[in-house]
C-alpha cells in the first residue's frame, strides 16, 4: 500500500528534481509512517482474535458463558433469570443447537455446555478429559404440521411418522395416513418436510426414536444429532423448524413442546409401544422419563415401555469438565458454576412446568447431585 502510493507520487512528479522530491517525501514521511503503525495495529487486533476467544471464559467471576441446545432454551431463559435476581451471577447462554455447544465446551470458550444427546465417543475423545452430563429436565419432541383443516386431531402412527420422513408418503391424503384418521378431512397437498439443518440434541431423539420403530430408518439413515435427511427444507435451531412449518402450508416438522406452544402451533397425537395415541403434554412427559437413572445419567427415553407416556421424550444435560482448574480459570467462576446447576436441579425445577417441560424425579435429583458432587478443582471436591 505504502509502496503504490509512492510510485503514484513520483509518477505524477517525474518532472521534480530529485531534491525537490526527497524534501516532500521528509514531510509526509510522519504520516506515512503512523498510517503503516495503524495497519500493524489492525492486523495485530485481528491475529489474536482467536486467543481472546480461547480466554473468554477465563473473565469476570461474575459471568458465566453458556452454549448449546435450543431445546431448553426456553426453560433456561427463565432459569438464568431469576438466578441472576436471587444472587446477582450473570449467565450469558447461547441458544446455537447441542453441536455448537459441545464444540464451544470442547474449545474452552464457555463454562458449560448442554446438549440433548449425550457425547458420542468421537466427541468425548475430543474433548480430552472426563466430561460430566448432569441431567436439567426432560421434554417432549412434538411433530407439528400446518394444515389449516386439521388442528390438534391428527394421529400419527410410528410406521406412517417414519414413511413421511423417509419421502415414501408425499400426499397428505394418503390412504395410510387416513387410515389412522377416519372422519378427518385432509387435503390433496404435499407434504413438506422440515428438519434441523445444524447439529441438534433435538434431532438426536428424534432419529433415535425412528431408528427404534423403523427397521428402514435405521438402515437407510440411522441416528444422531446430524444425519442425511431423505428428503425436505433444513432449519437452524427449533426457532428455524418451528419457522418453516408456521410459513409453509402442507409443512410437517419436529420441535421441542415449549415452541409448539408458545407458537400456537398444532401438533400430532403419536402412537406408543402400547398402542395408544398420546398427547405431548407436561404428565405423557413426565411418565416417559419416570425411569431408574445409572449413575452417569446418560440414558434414552425414546419409545417408552410407559402405557401413558409420550413417546419422543428425551432429557437434555448440562455439560462441564469434571476438573475445573484448566484454561486459567478462578476457583471462584467453578464455584460459582457448580452452584448454579446445583440450584438448577432443585430451587430451578420451580419453573419447568409452566414451560411445558418434566421436572427431575426425585431419584433424577440424586443422581444428578452424585455427579455435581464429583467435580474438582485441583481435584479437591467444589461442593461441600
């Protein structure tokens, strides 16, 4: 830049005796000098944007960053808040999908992380250390649908829930869908397809719940929290699922109960392992996830053996190192970490049911102390 600017200059004043030349470049040579300086700057600011990034959880003990699942967002939105009330800790959560949060726990840029499926073992490699999955809540993945004749009757079998999502049926009036729905008018349109187009907890138990009903789904696609979807139009985030389904008429999507709601949309009533077609509501939830945790508290509700309990049901974890002296951070911010799930699994549960979200069991609870109890710092236990 400096170079071009000289060649211009002499160019446009070849006629100037050399003297007279070297004389103007000595008056604008400070200028020129303070210009380069300045880009040095500029381009010093910006190779270390990646360092500053890797220090942001190191700041201010009295913040705590947060990514992940856009499933409980909408619970610890709440949560946060009234923590924030209670004790003054400020807790900046970002709302980017499970994949996001785990890769932001993974590279150290936030405190904790929570995530609607549990790490794979790809992901707990890469991670390095132990990691602890402390369970939050459950709640229930609801297929919504937007057909402005049919509101909140539709049903949906597991069979006829996997065939839309694998592409086979494509018509809303298709005879196996009215099969399941006598007296329901669907219409002659075509069903449109909305999936998560980031790496999602939501989708997680969504493909695992079709991978335990559909022999089909399990070979073709399988589960986890990205797939290759057979077919349809990609979202990010329930907040994009829920979007797509809202604005485009024939449309068919998964998201988490608390969007559907807030959104007023419609959802299907799905047949369970017993054979009856449930309601995702607070009580279907709350009888999926009434299961024996193990100790880690990894488990699936999918598919639930529960007569009355929904069945795309899932439980959604905060996740934190288990050793919390790394990445030069305080004693302090790891205390200040483990109180707050800590008044997440017991004062916070206050607030999931006005969220259409399950609250912990009792044994959940225990469990999760177990684990928050097994945090370290210099591997002295943080929770007295």
């Amino acid at each position: 830049m400096i170079i071009g600017a000289l060649q211009q200059f002499i160019e446009k004043n070849e006629k100037l005796k050399i003297i007279n030349m070297y004389s103007t470049i000595k008056k604008i040579m400070p200028a020129i000098v303070a210009f380069a300086l300045i880009g040095f700057a500029i381009a010093g600011c910006n190779s270390n944007s990646g360092d500053e990034r890797s220090d942001t959880a190191k700041g201010d003990d009295n913040t705590l960053l947060g990514a992940g699942s856009t499933f409980v967002y909408p619970l610890f939105s709440k949560q946060f808040s009234e923590y924030n009330k209670l004790t003054g800790l400020k807790i900046n959560y970002q709302s980017i999908g499970s994949g996001g949060g785990i890769l932001q726990l993974t590279n150290k840029t936030v405190d904790f992380g929570d995530s609607d499926a549990p790490l794979n073992e790809e992901q707990a490699k890469n991670m390095g250390v132990p990691a602890l999955h402390i369970p939050m809540c459950s709640g229930a993945v609801v297929v919504s649908y937007n057909l402005a004749e049919v509101k909140d009757t539709l049903k949906l079998s597991p069979e006829v829930l996997a065939d839309i999502f694998l592409g086979k049926i494509s018509k809303w009036n298709d005879a196996k869908i009215a099969a399941i729905n006598a007296g329901v008018n669907l219409p002659a349109i075509s069903i449109v397809i909305a999936h998560r187009s980031d790496g999602s907890g939501t989708t997680n138990i969504f493909t695992d719940y079709l991978a335990k009903v559909s022999e089909e789904w399990k070979i073709k696609v399988g589960k986890g929290s990205a797939v290759n979807w057979p077919a349809g139009l990609g979202g990010k985030g329930n907040e994009g699922v829920a979007g797509l389904v809202k604005q485009t008429p024939g449309a068919i999507g998964y998201i988490e109960l608390a969007y559907a709601m807030q959104n007023k949309m419609s959802f299907a009533k799905i047949q369970n392992k017993s054979g009856h077609f449930i309601t995702p509501n607070l009580a279907s939830t709350s009888a999926a996830s009434n299961i024996t945790l193990p100790a880690d508290s990894k488990v699936s509700l999918t598919n639930t053996e529960a007569a009355d309990g929904y069945p795309i049901s899932g439980f959604t974890w905060a996740l934190i190192y288990q050793e919390q002296n790394y990445n030069k951070r305080s004693e302090t911010k790891a205390k200040n970490l483990l109180k707050l799930l800590w008044w997440n699994i017991h004062e916070g549960q206050q607030y999931c049911e006005a969220l259409h979200y399950a609250p912990l069991s009792p044994a959940a609870v225990t469990v999760a102390e177990a684990i928050l109890k097994s945090a370290t710092f210099d591997g002295k236990g943080i929770l007295e």
